[in-house]
C-alpha cells in the first residue's frame, strides 16, 4: 500500500484537505496528515483523523490528536506499539510501549510517518509555508517534518493572486523546484478574498491524479488530443457543423493525464465540461485546428485525433448575415483538408490515433473500411466507432470501439465507458518516453544536484507536474484561438 503524508497549511483550501483525505484513502492510499496550528483555524485535526483514521499532527513536541477508540499502532522500526485508551478525549492519554520503553506519543507518528513515505504531499501550500521550507526554517511539525524528510514532495499552493505572482514567492517557488520539488499549481477563479485570479488550489481530484504519477514514477510524455467538432462559418451567425460533443476526446483527455501524460487538448465545439488538470486550446473551424496542430504537433509524443472534423466547408464565408426571406439558399461547398494525413511526414518518432465512423454494410466490411483509413491517414493505431448501436452514440457516456493496430492486431472493447475505452486506448501503446525518477525535495547525498533540473528551453518540461506558475507562456497560440486552462 502507498503511503502519503498529508500536510496542511494555513489556507481557506484547507477544507479541501477532508476531500483529499477521502479520495487518497478510496484509491488505497495511507495517508498521514501533519498540519500547522493555523491550519486548524480552518478544520479540525479530529476531521482529518477520523477521514484517514490515522493520528494527526499539530504540534512539534505534543501528542498527536487521533480518533479516540481502539488506536493501536505498530512503529515497524522501533518495535513501538502505541495504546489509546477507550475515552473520548484526543491522544493526550496515549501511552507508547515496547522498543525504548515507554515515552511519549511526539514524534514518533509523524517521524515513522515520513520515514517510511513515498510521498509528501503539501495541500495547501501556502506563501509562509513555501518560504520557511525554500529557506531552510522548520519551527511547526510541518516544516519539520519536510525538512527532516528526503521523500519526493508535492506542493499544492494556495494563495491570494498577488501573493502567488510575488517575486519572493516565486523565487522561492524556482528554488524548491530546483532542488527537485513538484508543483500542482494554483488554478485561476474566483478567490476566498473576494479577488479573480491564479491562486485557488487544484481540485483534489487533479492532486489525486499528480499523486498517482508520482508513486508510479511515470510521466509519459506529452500526449495531443483533438475533441468536438468544428463549426465552418456560413455567416457571421451560421455554420456547418456535426453532432460531435467532444466526450470521447475529452475522455482521451482525462485518461491520458491519470496515466501520467502531459494534456494538451485542441477543442473545436463540444457540449460537455473539458477534464482539469490539462491545457485547452479552443479552435472553430477545420483551419483553425490544423494551424494549430502543425504549430504544436513537434512538441508531442502521442496525437490522438478524435475531434469531428467537417469534411467541407462553405467556399466562402459571408462577412455580414445573410438575410432570410428567400425561397431557396445555395451555399457551396469545397473539401476540408485531411488534417490527420496532412501530418504524415512529420511523425517520425511519434505514434498517431485516430477514429473512425463507419456507416454499413457488415461489421468485416466496416473493419476493412478504418484499415484502409489506417493505412492512408498513416495511423500506428486506428479506433473504431460503433455508431450503430444504441449505446454507442454521440453525446453518451458508453462506446463500442474495435481498436485496429498498424501492425495488424484487432482488439475488440466492448461496451465500456468512453474514459474506461480511452484508457485501454491508451493503455495499449508503448510507452513514448522512459521513465522518468521521482525527484526528493532533499538531496540524499549533502550537496548532490537534483537529479533533474528544470528546462529553461521548454517550460512544459519543468518539475511542475502540469503548470509552471504565472510566468509560463508554453506555446503561443494558433491563430484564432486562445490558450486557456480548464476552469476549476
Ligand atoms: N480527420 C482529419 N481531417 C479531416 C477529416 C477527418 O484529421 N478533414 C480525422 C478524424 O479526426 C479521425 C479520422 O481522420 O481521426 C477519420 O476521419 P474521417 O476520414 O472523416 O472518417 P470518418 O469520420 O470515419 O468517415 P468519413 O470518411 O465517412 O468521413
């Protein structure tokens, strides 16, 4: 079982800590949480206790605070078993037997605790917290405990706008990441002060899932998706378009940043929230998403082309709305590019998914039809829709896919939900890049670098699991679209 020690920081988002709490002990994780005195202004050790049902921290030197029936914890190194009392009162009453004899409960639970961490996660991290760690202070269990630890560390800020974009919070922020900390950075919204800005913490489930990759120590790469589909403009106030609601891209999406992937995703129109935790570049036309593919397409490992793109377009595009009222309209139409095979010569290195729908004749003849798509489009790998079922159709939450291999392989999913398919998609390619280590906050040996130091070249290659704060610019935007982060 892995094992993360929690801690938390002084923060409004310390109520997001309960939740944290839940989902790491959902996905079996054992969780031990340290948190500073201010922390506790925000929610009760006992509230954390009960979630992870593992004593909590507060103070340097005083007892953990725990659920008060039935403790009994075994220090696996100090042969220590710790007893609480039945009573109703916090670990005051504990008393700590066996290895050095009796003495008291401090230290011995969070010490153990990190010892014997894969993980700490800080959420949330604030300015002070950040500071006191980056400078080598440790007056509170919390920044103890990260300066005591040699384990990685994740770091989950929280803080008012101005705050997160200081230059000593962000001198601070380099420095950690420079000796081998990770950041999940703040999110942009509305803030507890009443302010609009970057500086709200990541949702739990975005930490879970930066979580997950650091205990596996797999990043995988750098994973392009399309999804929805684009609109080609009659007039200023109609177009072309096509049912796609973007679920299917969006759950490559979703899957593809859980296995560890760094998310990019071209959206055209969609009828459904995009995932968090990845980047979003909204596109409209079939134009638009093809510039945008050939400027970002050198940058990835993986594309997954599910976008619906129109197959034609209206010739032209009328600059004013065209007036109603007459007995017919004409609108012509001319072909769209194949934007998909319009980057076969630039994939060396790089694996290609795309999808294809397929509209009868026999389900051999529709397997034959995406082969040839396969071999034309130049895919390593091709998935094929089953629109004909009834389970299988836009906007569900269900599909059928065939997934149809370059090298000749068929493998047939059967009905899964589309983020349960899009990770067996995804599950079924080669790994694009090796494993990366996880990096530790303390270099274990005095002095050693950091085992990796972060890209100046290439600001998504940073230690940051997703964002680099507020100064990242990683790509410039397409022509016609903005570059923005899923909402939180
Ligand atoms: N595609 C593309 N550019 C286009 C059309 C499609 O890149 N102009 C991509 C799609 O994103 C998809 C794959 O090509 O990954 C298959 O699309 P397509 O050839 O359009 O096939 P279907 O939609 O399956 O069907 P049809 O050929 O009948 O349009």
């Amino acid at each position: 079982m892995a094992r993360v020690v929690l801690g938390v920081a002084g923060s409004i988002a310390a109520y997001k800590s309960a939740e944290l709490v839940r989902l790491f002990t959902k996905a079996g994780i054992e969780v031990t949480v340290v948190m500073t005195r201010a922390a506790t202004e925000f929610i009760t050790p006992l509230t954390l206790a009960t979630l992870s049902n593992r004593p909590v921290t507060v103070e340097q030197f005083g007892p953990p605070v725990g659920p008060t029936a039935g403790w009994e914890l075994s220090d696996s190194s100090g042969g220590a078993v710790l007893r609480v009392a039945e009573s109703d009162r916090p670990m005051e009453s504990a008393t700590v037997v066996g290895g050095e004899g009796p003495r008291s409960a401090s230290g011995i639970e969070h010490i153990r605790a990190t010892r014997e961490a894969d993980l700490i996660v800080v959420a949330p991290a604030t300015a002070n917290l950040l500071g006191k760690v980056a400078n080598g202070i440790c007056d509170d269990a919390l920044s103890t405990t990260l300066l005591a630890s040699t384990v990685p560390v994740l770091f989950c800020p929280a803080m008012n706008t101005r705050m997160w974009e200081h230059p000593a919070v962000r001198a601070n922020v380099r420095q950690l990441m420079e000796r081998g900390a990770q950041f999940v950075d703040p999110g942009t919204g509305e803030l507890a002060c009443g302010e609009y800005g970057a500086g709200r913490m990541a949702e739990p489930e975005e930490i879970l899932g930066a979580v997950r990759r650091l205990l596996s120590g797999v990043r995988r790469g750098r994973l392009l998706v399309t999804a929805g589909g684009t609109e080609e403009p009659i007039d200023p106030v109609r177009c072309i378009s096509n049912r796609s609601s973007g679920k299917m891209g969006f759950a490559v999406a979703e899957a593809g940043r859980d296995l560890g992937y760094d998310v990019t995703v071209i959206h055209a129109a969609t009828s459904t929230p995009p995932p968090s935790g990845v980047t979003l570049l909204p596109v409209r036309t079939a134009e638009e998403m093809g510039n945008a593919l050939h400027h970002l397409h050198a940058d990835f490992d993986l594309l997954v082309m599910a976008a619906a793109v129109a197959d034609y377009r209206p010739r032209r595009a009328h600059a004013v709305k065209l007036p109603s009222g007459e007995a017919s309209m004409r609108v012509d139409l001319v072909p769209n590019p194949d934007l998909l095979a319009s980057l076969r010569g630039q994939r060396e290195g790089k694996l290609t998914v795309g999808f294809a729908l397929e509209w009868g004749g026999t389900p051999r003849e529709r397997v034959a039809r995406a082969r040839r798509k396969l071999q034309e489009k130049g895919c390593d790998l091709i998935a094929l829709n089953n629109p004909l079922e009834s389970d299988s159709q836009f906007g569900g939450d269900t599909n059928r896919i065939t997934l149809l291999y370059a090298d000749g392989r068929t493998r047939e999913l059967g009905l899964l939900s589309k983020y349960d398919a899009a990770r067996a998609l995804l599950d079924g390619l080669p790994a694009p890049r090796p494993i990366a280590p996880v990096l530790s906050l303390v270099p274990t040996t005095a002095g050693a670098k950091p085992k990796t130091k972060p890209s100046t070249k290439n600001p998504r290659r940073t230690a940051t699991p997703r964002r680099s704060g507020p100064s990242a610019n990683p790509q410039k935007p397409p022509r016609g679209g903005s570059r923005k982060k899923a909402p939180r």
